[in-house]
C-alpha cells in the first residue's frame, strides 16, 4: 500500500499531501467511490455541504472498518451559512450527514466579499477548534486581500487555503500570500478536470517518464509542495493518482508545466462570486 507522504500544517496537524474529492459525484454513487478509494489506499477524503454528498461519505466511512483517527476528513461551510450562529449549526448539520464527532479540518467554502460575514464564520470556527471538536480550520477560495482582512482580526491564522490550481491556472499570488502567512496551500481542480492533460508540455514529460499525463500533472504540484485532492469516480484512475511518489520531473520539465499559465481559469471568480 502507497504511504502517502503529509504536510505538517501550521498548528502540527499531518494533513495527506494527496487525498481525495468528492465533487460532483452524486450522493448515492459516492458510498461506492469513497469505498473504492479507501481500498486503493487514499485516507484524506473531500467534500462540503454543498456538494450534497456527505451521507454517501459516512457510509463508506462507516463500512470501511478504518479506525477514525487513520482518516483525515474535509467538509466545509457554505455561503448561505455564513455568520457566526449559523456557521456552528452548519457544522453540527455536517457531522451528522457524516456519521462523525469531529472533522479534520474545516473549511469556509467561499469568501463571498460582497458582505464580511465569513469573519463571523472565522469566529464560529475559532471556537470550535477551541473546544476540541475539529482538529484544523481552513479557508477556501481567498484571496490575498480576503486572507489580510482575516488576518488582521489578530486571531487564529488559517492552517490552508483550498484554491483552484492547475497548470492553466496557477495563482502565484494566492501561494506567495499563503506562504507569507504559513498557511499551506490545497489545490483544487488539480487537473484542471482533464483539461491540460492533453498540452504537449504534459505530453512529452509523460512519454519520457512512461506516466500517464494526470500523473505528470500531480507530480508537478507535489514537487511544488501543495495538496491535492484530484477526483475520480474510475477505480484504475483512483490508484493511477496516488502512483506518483517514485518518479521526478527535471528542473526544465517543471518549467515547461509552468509555461503552461493561461489565466485558465475553470470556476468561479472568488473577488466576485457571491453564490
Ligand atoms: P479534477 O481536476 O480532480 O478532475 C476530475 C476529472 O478528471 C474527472 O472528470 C475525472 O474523471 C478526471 N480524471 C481523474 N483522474 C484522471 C486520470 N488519471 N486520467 C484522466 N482523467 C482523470 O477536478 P475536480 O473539479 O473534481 O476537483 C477535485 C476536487 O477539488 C473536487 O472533487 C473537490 O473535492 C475539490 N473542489 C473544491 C472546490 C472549492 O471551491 N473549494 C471547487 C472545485 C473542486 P472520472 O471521475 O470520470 O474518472
């Protein structure tokens, strides 16, 4: 079994540097996946309210035998719950969906800039890390100035921001503010849902390495140091994602992955998106 190297995150929780997304798959064909992806050897799994999947998680959860501290669980608040009262209630909501007691990490999905709410959600989630009942909080979708504003509170510094990055789009604002900050970056869409994986860049490093192109591109991100958490409902695509510990791209191949910027941008605007 592939042992999943980790990133220790800001307040010394080992984090998976490579876990699992849910997104998108319906919740009664998420049992199965998650099941399958439990046996392929993944242990971090993905998901958030509103991906309405929660349920299917906990069942496979639930059926994996897995003792719950081998397991590093991921959901996250939504914008219609943001504010400190119905940010708790969120969480509450979340972990019966689960079947859990604590989550491993939570996240507030999106900024939604056009109100500060999400300050009053970073309170709720404060408290609850102060009570013992999740073991790391997050952000999802900041940007620079989003993390400055929360930041500025003066209380807990997020331990990750989970963002969209891909070779298309690479946000290297995002990542030097992170760093700056000792927040650990999470991609998001990590091949961009298939979309650079036909690029000649990805092309030529995975004819040279004998890899398949998604493998190239998730090596990538790990020798640059972030999370991922590629998502795939297709058994063989699930093992294929995590065999990638035992090659190295060169200096001149990452370069060439990092020409591949394009402003390619494949969900919403964080500056602008508001649900
Ligand atoms: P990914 O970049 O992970 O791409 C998923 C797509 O790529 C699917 O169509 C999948 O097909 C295909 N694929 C997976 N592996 C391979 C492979 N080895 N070869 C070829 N094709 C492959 O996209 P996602 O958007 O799902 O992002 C991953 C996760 O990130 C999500 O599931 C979610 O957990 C998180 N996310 C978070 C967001 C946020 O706002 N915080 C927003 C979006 C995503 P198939 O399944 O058919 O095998």
């Amino acid at each position: 079994m592939t042992v999943i190297p980790t990133i220790t995150l800001n307040n010394g929780v080992a984090m998976p540097q490579i876990g699992f997304g849910v997104f998108q798959v319906p919740n009664d064909e998420t049992e199965q996946a998650v099941v399958a992806a439990l046996a392929a050897g993944y242990r971090s799994i993905d998901t958030a309210a509103i991906y309405g999947n929660e349920e299917g998680v906990g069942r496979a959860i639930a059926a994996s035998g897995l003792a719950r501290e081998e397991l590093f669980i991921t959901s996250k608040v939504w914008i219609s719950d943001l504010g400190r009262e119905e940010t708790l209630a969120a969480y509450d909501a979340s972990l019966a969906k689960l079947g859990l007691d604590y989550l491993d990490l939570y996240l507030i999905h999106w900024p939604a800039p056009a109100t500060d709410a999400f300050l009053a959600s970073w309170q709720a989630l404060e408290e609850l890390l102060a009570a013992g009942r999740l073991r790391a909080i997050g952000v999802s979708n900041f940007l620079p100035e989003h993390l400055e504003k929360l930041i500025a509170v003066g209380g807990t510094v997020p331990a990750v921001n989970q963002v969209e990055v891909h070779p298309a789009l690479q946000q290297r604002d995002i990542q030097a503010a992170d760093a700056a900050h000792g927040i650990a970056t999470e991609a998001w869409s990590p091949l961009a849902q298939g979309t650079v994986l036909g690029d000649s860049a990805v092309l030529d490093a995975a004819a040279a390495h004998g890899r398949t192109p998604a493998q190239v591109v998730l090596r990538w991100h790990l020798q640059q140091g972030r999370i991922i958490i590629p998502k795939s409902v297709t058994p063989a695509r699930m093992g294929e994602n995590l065999d990638i510990l035992d090659f190295e791209l060169s200096d001149s191949e990452m370069a060439s992955i990092d020409a591949l910027e394009r402003d390619g941008r494949t969900g919403p605007n964080p500056a602008t998106f508001n649900g």
